[in-house]
C-alpha cells in the first residue's frame, strides 16, 4: 500500500518523509526528555534511599553499641549471681557433707522413715547392724524390717502438746547368718519448719555385748559369792577329814589279814578320798592356780589324758578312739590346766555310758570367719581381721545324752543329775577354755550322746613350725 502511495504521489510522498521525521525526532527527544526527568527523579530516590539508609544505619550501629554495652552489663551481673550461687552451692555441699558425716559417723543404727514408717535411709551402722544392703531396706517398713513394732502402725495423732509421742522398745534381733542381737529402739518424730511432722527417727543401739557382759558378771557373782562359802566350808572340812584319814590307817594297821572290819575301814577310807576330790575341784573351781601360757602341742596332751584313762574307760565297756586329724596342733595354753579339762570331758562321758559305749576324740583345723563365730573368741585374737584360724577337738559319746534344760546348766557351778555328782566339772572346764581365749559348745541329744567341742587359736605358722 505505501508502495502504491509512493508510486503515484512521489514529491509529497518526500514532504510526508521528512515530516514523519521531524516528528519522530521530537517524540524522541520529548521520550529522552522524559527518560531524563525519569533518572533524574530516580537519581534523587537513590540518593533519598541512601542517605535513609546512611541514617539506618547509624542509628543500628548505636543501637547495636548501646546494646553490646548493656549485654556487657549484664554478663557481669550473671557472673557476680553465678559466684554467689557457686558459693551457695559448696555452702550447702558443706553442711549437707557435715550432717551426713555426723549421720554416719553415729555408732549407733539410724533409720529415718517418711510418716508411713516407710525406710528411707539409713546409716552404715545401721546396715552393719543387721547385716543388709541399703537397697533392701530403703522403702520396706521399719517394723518389717527391725521385725517389730517401733513406730506406730499408722501415723499417730497429735499428742495434746502438739508433737507425737515418742517410743522405745528392747528387741531380739536374729540376723541372716545367724546371730541373734540384742537392740534398743528408740524412735522420735521428725518435725519440718512449722512443727509438721514429717516421719520418724529410729535409733537403734546394740546392746549384745553390753547385755552378754552384764549377764556373765551377775553370773560370775553369784557364783564367787557361793564358791567362797563353799570354800569356807571346804576348809574347815578337809582338816578332819585329814584326821579321819589318818585313824583310819591306824585302825586298819591293828587289824588283822581277813578281819571283816577291815572293809569298814576300807569304806571309810574310800568315803574320805571321794570328799576329798570334791573338795578339791571346789577348791580349784573358786581359786583356781594361775595360768601359765605357753607354745603347747594339743595332740600330745589330750594323748597323754587318753591314755592315762583308757583302762579305766576299758573297765567301763567304753571303747576310747582318737583320730587326731589336724595337721597343726600348738597353741598357746596351760598344759597342766588343759590335762584337767580333758580329763574332766573324758570322764562325764565315761559316766554318762554306764552300760559302755564309744568315745571318739577327734581333731582338725578350722578357719573360721562367721563374724558372730569370731566374736565369741573376743577382740584382738584373731590376727587377720574377719579371719582365724583354730584347731577343733572334740570329745563325741554315745552315751545317754541330755535334754534341753539340762544343756542349758550344765556349765553353771553346782549344777549336777549325778548322785553324787560337785556340779564343778564343767563350771571348771569353761574357766580354763575362757583363759585360753578358746571356746566350748555342746551338742546333745537325749539318749543319743554327746559331743563337746573345743576350740583353740592356733599359733601362727612361722611359731608352730618349731
Ligand atoms: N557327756 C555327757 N553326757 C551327758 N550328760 C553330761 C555329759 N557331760 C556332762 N553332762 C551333764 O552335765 C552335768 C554337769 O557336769 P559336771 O559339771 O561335770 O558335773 P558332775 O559331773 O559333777 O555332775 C552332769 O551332771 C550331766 O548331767
Ligand atoms: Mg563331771
């Protein structure tokens, strides 16, 4: 079309040309005008933008300052408050170590329960006392686990003056391995702030050893008291009796080979040396000849005894073994006054089978470590700590044993089923053992027999090898 324009029209197709161009080339500049407004425009934003921008900035960079300054204020004021609380802390670490030492260090068992009665720790005492782990314990009630009844089954009311009554209680105690303890309870509230009850304290003292002491010393006194009658009495007897000895004898010269007084004289004679042995075990039970000890062998002496007594025992249908097994045998001891301990078990055994029997005496060595075990031997004999070594004998007859009652008294003085028995034999027996640091136990079944056991402490090795 603008071809065909062009064709028919050229000069003012020319005119039209230039036109066209002068009005593009001032759109153009009126476009470039405008683009110019346009960058100027823009140029001032940038510029706005970037001094709001210069100014944000400035004032972040203040704001950033001010707060560096105040978190550095701050820090300091946390590590002043981190100090005072380090402090607070080993403070409170020191008292809490202080009363759990003080908790600790108590010789006495300490239980503390909620208000239940319900354990919640205890004190190493405690746990060695009754021989438990604090595991076992914690959570279990203190009734259940004392196996009685210390604290009130249900939390008490108030007493009229605002507190809880407080209790004791003696208790006998078996342990697992054995030993029974003697304990004394004593339980109080333990109030928090504001008199609130908050459960119990239990202190429990073992009173074993003190109780065994009190018991043995009433014993040993009624007994001295006794024995030194006895004793009077002894005296004052023996001197006639020395004198009816003697006219005795005299009699017995003038009479002749046959005579029939010749055996009431005899009689009289045996009557005299029977008073005599009592008088001398009562003699010897209440002043007793001191006791020397030195490095003894055990086997030769209860040897010696055995021997000594066979025939007698022989005469007796008692048939008298020994199997002295132990491979070390020397202790510390009295040999004279050990004889008399031999002799005198031999000789309750031999009585106790009056129609004949069986005696063994045996030996052999034992280390021992039951605690309960080691303390009937008491305090500093055993040279390893929990741990010692003894040599056993025992003395076993299949005699006419004993019933319990019986074995209970045996050991006291003047105690005797015998007729014509002192009573002394093992009063005096258990004297010696007890100087020897050893012990004695019986075990008995009525018309079964009998065996007693010794024990003895044995020398250390380096001393028994000589
Ligand atoms: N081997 C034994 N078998 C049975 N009973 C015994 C034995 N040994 C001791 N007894 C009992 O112990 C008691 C006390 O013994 P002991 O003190 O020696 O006094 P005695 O022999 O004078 O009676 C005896 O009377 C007896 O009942
Ligand atoms: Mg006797």
């Amino acid at each position: 079309m603008t071809s065909k324009t062009a064709q028919s029209k050229p000069e003012t197709g020319q005119q039209l040309g230039l036109q066209d161009l002068q009005a593009q080339v001032e759109t153009l500049q009126l476009e470039l005008a405008q683009k110019n407004l346009e960058m100027a425009q823009k140029d001032l934003l940038v510029h706005q933008g970037h001094q709001a921008f210069l100014e944000a900035a400035e004032k972040l960079q203040y704001s950033y300052k001010r707060l560096q300054k105040e978190v550095a204020g701050l820090n300091l004021e946390l590590d002043q408050k981190n100090k005072e609380l380090e402090r607070n802390l080993i403070e409170r670490d020191k008292v809490k170590n202080y009363l759990s030492n003080i908790f600790e260090s108590q010789a006495n068992g300490v239980f503390v329960t909620d208000l239940q009665g319900r354990v919640t720790s205890v004190n190493r005492s405690g746990l060695r006392m009754l021989g438990a782990k604090a595991q076992a314990l914690t959570g279990r009630h203190i009734n259940k686990v004392l196996r009685c009844k210390v604290v009130p089954a249900k939390a008490e009311p108030m007493t009229e003056s605002g507190g809880m009554a407080d209790f004791q209680q003696s208790i006998t105690f078996t342990r697992e391995d054995g030993e029974a303890l003697k304990l004394q309870a004593s339980g109080t509230v333990m109030n928090g702030e504001n008199q609130q009850p908050l459960g119990y304290i239990v202190n429990v003292h073992d009173v074993t050893k003190l109780k065994r002491l009190e018991e043995h010393a009433e014993r040993r006194n009624r007994f001295t008291a006794m024995g030194e009658m006895a004793a009077n009495i002894a005296h004052e007897i023996r001197n006639p009796l020395g004198s009816i000895e003697l006219f005795a004898s005299l009699v017995r010269k003038g009479l002749m080979e046959g005579d029939e007084r010749l055996e009431l004289v005899n009689h009289i004679s045996t009557g005299v040396a029977s008073m005599n042995h009592i008088i001398s075990n009562l003699l010897e039970y209440t002043k007793p000849r001191p006791v020397s000890l030195q490095k003894v062998n055990l086997h030769y002496h209860v040897s010696e005894v055995a021997e000594f007594t066979r025939f007698s025992a022989s005469q007796n249908q008692v048939d008298l073994k020994l199997g002295l097994k132990a491979k070390r045998f020397h202790i510390n001891g009295d040999p004279e006054h050990l004889k008399q301990v031999f002799h005198n078990l031999i000789l309750n055994a031999v009585q106790a089978m009056p129609e004949g029997g069986g005696l063994n005496i045996a030996s052999r060595v034992r280390t021992l470590t039951s605690p309960g075990l080691l303390r009937r031997f008491g305090d500093g004999v055993a040279e390893i700590p929990g741990r010692l070594e003894v040599v056993e004998l025992s003395f076993k007859d299949t005699g006419m044993g004993m019933p319990e009652e019986v074995q209970n008294q045996i050991f006291d003085p003047f105690y005797s089923t015998k007729a014509r028995g002192t009573g002394l034999g093992l009063a005096i027996v258990q004297n010696i053992i007890e100087s020897h640091h050893g012990i004695i136990d019986v075990e008995s079944r009525n018309h079964q027999g009998t065996t007693f056991v010794l024990m003895f402490p044995l020398l250390g090795k380096e001393r028994a090898g000589a």
